[in-house]
C-alpha cells in the first residue's frame, strides 16, 4: 500500500520535472518551425498566427458544443495602466507579451505568474505625434525574444532572462519616429516598420540580422529626388509624405517576398500642397525578403485625404479565381473595401465595398477608386463614411481555411472631415497630421459588426453586430468558432460557420488587441488584453 | 471653478427655441465688459488645438479616437488641463506636450475652456424663481440636484456645463427629443442613454422602459416605477425603439415663457459645488 502510493507521488513528480524541464529546453523556435506553425498548435508562433496572417488554430478542444462553458483561468494586471494592444506570442508554456508602452514580460502560460520583465529607459520628451504609447507584441527566433520600442529601438532579448542580447537605433525618436508594432522573424532575419505618419517624415521598412543586429537593407516608403514615383508629390511634400509601416506585414517564404501595409501621406487632410497620387501612400508593398527590393505595389487610396492607412495585415490565401489556382493576398481596407489581388504580380482581381462608404462610385479595372464629387475635408467639415478610424484599424481580420471565410471587425461610421493646413511642419507635436480631423457621427446608427466575408468575393456571408465601437480583431479555430471582443468589454466567440453566438463574458472595460490561443499540458486557452488585464480563458 | 481669461471673453449668440419660436439670447462669458461691436477673431488657441489634439478628440472637441473633451472644464477646471496637456495622464492614451511650452498651452487650455463657455453665462431669466418652479413642479421626483431626489431622469448637479440654454429648454418642453450620451463609455460605446425601448421576452412578458445600459448582449430598462429590468438579448424576441418618448412629461403647456426662461436660469446655473 504504501510502496504504491510512493510510486504514485514518483510517477507525478517525474511528470511535473520533466514539465518543467522541457518548457526549460525548448523555447527554441527555429524558421523551420513558424514555417509549419500549423504543426504546433499549441504554440502562438508569430503576430499573425503563421506568415500568411491567418490568425487561425489548429486547436478544438474548444469547439461549437463546449464553449459556452469556457470559464476564466487567470488575469494579468498591468503594472503600470496605459493603452494595451498586446497579442501576445505562446512558446511551450511561456508567454511572451508587451506592456505599454514597451515592457516585455515572460508569464508562465499555466498560471500567469511573471517569470521575468524587461523595461527600457525612455527619453523624457518622447515624442509619440498622432500615436499612442503601446505596443502589440513581440517576435521570437531560437531563444531570443525581439522587440520594438516607443522610441524606435530594435531590441534583443535573452528569451529566459529578459537580458539584452543586442539593441539597435532604427529611427530618431526626434524626428517623430515610433514604433508600437511587433517585428516579423524570418530566415535568419528580423522586420520591422515604424510609426509617426503624422509627424512629417517619411516611412520605411527595415531587416536586421538575427544574431547581431546588424541592418541588411531599408526599403523608403516614399521616393526621393531622382527616384520614380517622387513625381508623385507636389513640390517637395515628398520630404514629410509619411506612409509609415506601422503595423505587422506578412510573408510568403516561396515566393520570398514580405507583404506590408503603409499609412497616409501627410498632412493627413490636405492634400493642396502634396498633388499627384503620392506614392506609396495607403499601399500594399510586396518586398523581397533578401535584397528590401520592392517587387510591386498597389495602392488602394491614392492621393488619400481621409487618413485611410493600409495599416490592416494582410492575408495570403491560395484558391481558385475563375476556375484557376491563385495565389492571392486579400485586404479588408480601412478605405472599406475588400481587396483581392494576385500576390506574386499584384495584379487587382477583385474590390468590393464592406461597409457603407461614400467616397468612391467603385472600383476601375485596375482598382483604382472612381471618386465621388467633392470628397475632400473642408473648413466647415465634409460627411463621410467612413470615418477616421476607418471601416477597420490596426486590428487582424482571420481567416479560416476550413470555411473559406475572412472575418473582419467592420465599423459602419460616418464623420465630418475638417481640412488642416496644407504644409507639414517636421516633428512639430502643434500639427499632428498637419491639424484637421474629424467629428464622428455618434449614437446608435455608429455600429460595429463581425462580418464573416466570403475570401474570394468579399461577399457578406454573415454578420453579428455589435453595440458601440470595437478595436479588436478576429480569432478563428479548428474547433469552428471565431472569437472576438467590443469596446462595452464584451468577449465572445461566435459559431464560424453561422455567426450566431455560442458563449460571451463581460471583462468589464474596453478591449483593443486581437486574441489568440495556445495550449499547455493538453488543455487549450484563449486570451485577450482589454483595458488593463490580459484575460486567459479554457475549459473547466 | 471656472477660471476666466480675460483675453477669452467673447459673445455668444444663443437662440432659444421653444414653443417653435426661437428667442436671440445674447450670453456674455463673465469677466470683463466684451468689447462690445468688434467680432471677436478667432481664438488663437483654435489653430493649435486643431492642430495638436483634434486628431484625438475631434475638431469641436466632442471625441473620436479620444474622450468628448467639451466640458471636461467644468470637472478639471483650466490649471487641471493645463496640468494634463504639460504632463499627461500617467499611462493612458494622452500624449504630453512638453514642447509646446507654456504659453501656447495656455491658448490652448483658453480654447477648450470655451468649449465650455457656451453653456454658462447670464440668462434673461431669473434663477431664484426658476428654483422656486423647479420645487412646485416636483422635477426632482425624478431629478437628483446635489443629491436630493430621484433618478429616473438623469443628475441635473451639473447640467448647466452639459446643455446650452437652448437644450435646457428643448428638454423640458420636448422630452425625449435629445438625449445624453452615455456618460460611462461616452463616445466609444456612444448609446443614447434614457432611450425609451420595448422589450418582449421570447416566453411573451413586456417591458418599456428607458434605457440604462446596452451593449451586444444585454440591455438594462428603467420602468415608470423606477425598477431596472436586466435582459439578455438573447432571451428577447423583439426589441424595439421608441424615440421621442420618455417618462418626463412635457412642460410644453405648463409654463409660461417667462416661468420656463426662470426655470432655464436656474438650471444653466447648476455647474456643480464650487
């Protein structure tokens, strides 16, 4: 009897060391494996899920029939309270997310405990033009966590210990450069883009090695004298264009070519001094991963004067269009069309409206928006939809592969758009975006929905809505549910095949990050930053 | 406390529209005597404030990415912008200013103040009448003043920094007709509180109420006895909107012109304990 029970208590304290020990080992995430994310569901390996930005698992262990019984299993508070737009990244038991504006911390994914944190040392007169100070997590490569900061640093941090391996200057912090988005890892390489596109300077992308942190190309997002394209900018507005990167791209590893959005040309809503189409603004650029060779471009808005940032992360998808294979990148614009266009040419395939919008009679053959008369931003202000904020923001629609749907959080708003002045002062706080902006429409016509989007059409196949705004994106999972939030502090998961709700709980403030999920010892979660907590979510 | 600036102090030109005809109210910001004849020139608060924080908060100041700032004033009073613009708020949304320095700060902070501005001022009326009105027609059955009262309406404490003379009157003599915003979540949930709304329950039970709460999955009513009704939307089959009616009865026929101007005095003048 007691020889037994002694075996017994052996047997689980060889489990729980060899728990331990593993989660200790492993957290070595090569290429390999974010190429095959699929492979470890259990892990959430990169911002977007996988490269293509599907924001789709492989888990069901939650699924249709069970969740309406997902109970809470733990709550990170923030130490510090600020704007929390983390998606956090999963590797064998630990979790890596980032605090605003630029802490990282290591959680232990079973019961949240902090493990370790990493704070930088900001400047006193940080500038942050038009932004707020947060960031949206993390990349991880081998044992090493990487990080951007507010003040436009490329971080390299010890995975276990939060050390610094390396810490690189991407941008001046001076000059209005800011980043809050998370890099991508790649093949030995690590991408990030920044913010500040109200700030009067011009966008760029940039790799870096790995291992030492050193830059291997910078792509600019807006041509200078001499280059093609800078025709595109009345006078010398291209000097202050913006078109910042300031969200996370995705990457199709056989075609070797990284897919990035950029922001707004600036000023944000006058366009008077920049005339022309001012490239590239409001566009998807695909780069080549070796060389920061831009391959193509479309732009969705040109000449945009509504601040319509091509910020979303864009979705890669193969499926047949007229009866052939294509590979295809789909977008569900802030502009409030959804996009499909050719990945590897960039040729326009299809754009529909997704929301109401007003502002384009269509689209022409080549995607081009065919505009509707007297759009521009004006003194005594001009009604639009959408609004400022977009059709959708920075958050990540998902896409499932087992419905063939894209599900994008859609906002039906409309504004009046007040015109700013036509100069940009440089890295002048008095002038974001060159002054102008917008006074919303609100009350109950203001809506948000979750839409689920035929992937190859845009076609609505069907909507939930939701009461007031929402900043949060989409999680779809192999146990046929999307997951989403709203800014009443609503989370819930929806049927993916239907939209009809299966389970919600009130976290009790605002969400504004995109949820994830991952899995340690056999049992699934869910997770999403609102307010000032991360809430994690499994089955009882 | 709402301090004045004397380089702020404008007219402003009110029309008060009740009883469909609409009365010119001219509302001088207290202070100094306004300089009478010449119009007033833009404020120079007005460029930077576009400039510098209508991104967030919209270009009249009523929100968008940011909080509705038009009488955040009355609550912070112009030292507690001006301490909020030069430091911020610790950890949220609110950038810093520190580089603007100081004076355009305070043309700035000028400007946000007259946001505020626009409900305040003297009334033709007489408030100390419009109290004694306010007593005899029982308004703070439903009304709290300084915590006296009921709340089936909202807290009238500080209504003179929400509504103009003109909303004043409008809300009384045509109840239902505009209606606050949500005060919790203000612009991003952005619901019209005290929504009358008709509820029925998928088992046949009826419910109209004013609205309290609404979001994607639950509504809260406020029946005419006051009672809150907490509904899952879920378990609904049917909710409808009843706009432009409320629990307020309209004043419309009750009040003399004078008696309502009096009423409005007093009511423009509830700006919170000083």
């Amino acid at each position: 009897m007691k020889s037994l029970q002694y075996v017994a208590y052996a047997g689980v304290l060889a489990a729980l060391l060899l728990a331990g020990w593993s989660s200790a080992l492993a957290q070595n995430v090569t290429y390999d494996d974010i190429l095959h994310s699929s492979a470890q569901p259990q892990n959430w390996i990169t911002y977007g899920g996988n490269y293509s930005s599907h924001r789709f698992s492989e888990l069901k262990q939650i699924d249709t029939q069970n969740a309406a019984s997902l109970k809470m299993e733990w709550v990170y508070q923030l130490r510090r309270t600020g704007i929390f737009e983390t998606s956090p990244i999963v590797v064998d038991g630990y979790l890596y997310m980032t605090e605003p504006p630029s802490t990282v911390t290591a959680l232990d994914v079973r019961t949240g405990k902090a493990i370790w944190r990493w704070t930088p040392e900001l400047p006193k007169n940080l500038l942050t033009i038009g932004l707020f100070p947060t960031n949206r997590g993390v990349a991880v490569l081998g044992d090493t966590v990487y990080v951007t900061t507010i003040d436009s640093y490329l971080v390299a941090l010890d995975g276990k210990t939060g050390a610094v391996r390396w810490r690189v200057h991407v941008a001046e912090n001076k000059e209005g450069y800011a980043i809050t988005s998370a890099p991508l890892a790649i093949n030995g390489k690590i991408i990030t883009g920044t913010g500040g596109g109200e700030a009067g300077l011009r966008g760029l992308l940039d790799a870096y090695d790995a291992k030492t942190g050193k830059r291997l190309w910078r792509l600019w997002t807006v041509p200078t004298q001499g280059e093609p394209g800078v025709e595109t900018w009345g006078g010398d507005s291209w000097k202050w264009g913006g078109a910042t990167t300031w969200n996370t791209g995705s990457y199709d590893p056989e075609l070797n070519l990284l897919y990035w959005g950029t922001g707004n040309p600036a000023p944000d809503w006058n366009g008077d001094a920049r005339q022309g189409d001012n490239l590239y603004s409001c566009s998807l650029l695909a780069v080549d991963a070796d060389t920061g060779k831009m391959k193509w471009y479309f732009q969705f808005s040109p000449h945009d004067t509504h601040d319509w940032d091509a910020a979303e992360p864009p979705i890669l998808l193969d499926a047949a269009i007229n009866g052939q294979p294509r590979k295809l990148v789909v977008m569900a614009n802030r502009n409030g069309f959804y996009y499909v266009l050719d990945r590897t040419t960039g040729e326009f395939l299809s754009g529909v409206p997704f929301i109401k919008q007003t502002w384009a009679k269509g689209l022409d053959a080549k995607g081009r928006p065919i505009l509707m008369p007297d759009i521009d931003p004006s003194p005594q202000g001009t009604l639009i939809y959408p609004s400022i904020t977009g059709a959708i923001n920075f958050s990540s629609p998902s896409y499932s592969p087992l419905t063939g749907l894209v599900y994008v959080t859609a906002r039906e708003q409309g504004a009046y758009y007040f015109k700013g002045r036509p100069k940009m002062e440089p890295a002048n706080p008095e002038l974001a975006g060159g002054g102008g902006g917008q006074r919303v429409l609100t009350g109950d016509p203001a809506y948000t929905a979750v839409r689920a989007l035929d992937a190859t059409t845009g076609k609505m196949k069907w909507q939930f809505k939701l009461v007031g705004d929402s900043w949060t994106g989409t999680l779809a999972t192999a146990g046929g549910l999307v997951f989403s939030a709203d800014v009443a502090g609503n989370f819930f998961a929806l049927d993916a095949a239907t939209g009809k709700p299966l389970w919600n709980v009130h976290v009790g403030a605002a969400a504004r990050a995109n949820p994830v999920t991952f899995a340690v010892d056999g049992k699934q979660y869910v997770a999403v930053a609102a307010t000032n907590s991360l809430f994690v979510f499994g089955l009882p | 406390m709402i301090r004045i600036r004397s380089s702020r102090v404008a007219a402003l030109v009110f029309i008060l529209c009740g009883f469909g005809l609409c009365v010119p109210f001219v509302a001088f910001a207290a202070g100094r005597a306004p300089q009478a004849t010449k119009p007033a020139a833009a404020p120079p608060g007005k460029p930077l404030f576009e400039g510098a924080c209508a991104v967030c908060h919209g270009m009249d100041g009523s929100g968008g990415n940011g909080p509705n700032i038009r009488h955040a004033a009355a609550r912070l009073g112009p030292n507690g912008i001006e301490d909020l613009v030069k430091v911020g708020f610790i950890g949220s949304g609110m950038p810093t200013f520190p580089q603007l320095g100081d004076e355009k700060i305070r043309q700035i902070v000028d400007y946000v103040v007259s946001f505020d501005q626009e409900a305040s001022g003297t009334q033709p009326g007489d408030a100390q009448k419009g109290k004694e009105i306010y007593r005899s027609k029982n308004c703070s059955q439903c009304h709290i003043v300084n915590g006296q009262g009921g709340n089936l309406g909202p807290d009238l404490t500080r209504v003179g920094t929400r509504l103009s003379p003109g909303s004043l009157s409008d809300a009384i003599t045509s109840p239902g007709l505009k209606l606050p915003l949500d005060a919790n979540l203000a612009e991003r949930a952005a619901f019209r509180a005290y929504l009358m709304q008709r509820a029925v329950t998928k088992d046949g039970r009826e419910i109209t109420g004013l609205r309290v709460n609404d979001d994607t999955f639950s509504v809260q009513l406020r029946d005419a006895g006051g009672q809150i009704h907490s509904l899952r939307k879920l378990d609904l089959q049917k909710l409808e909107d009843l706009p432009g009616k409320s629990w307020m009865p309209s004043y419309k026929d009750g009040l003399s012109e004078t008696q309502l101007n009096d009423l409005v005095s007093y009511l423009a003048g509830l700006r919170g304990a000083r």
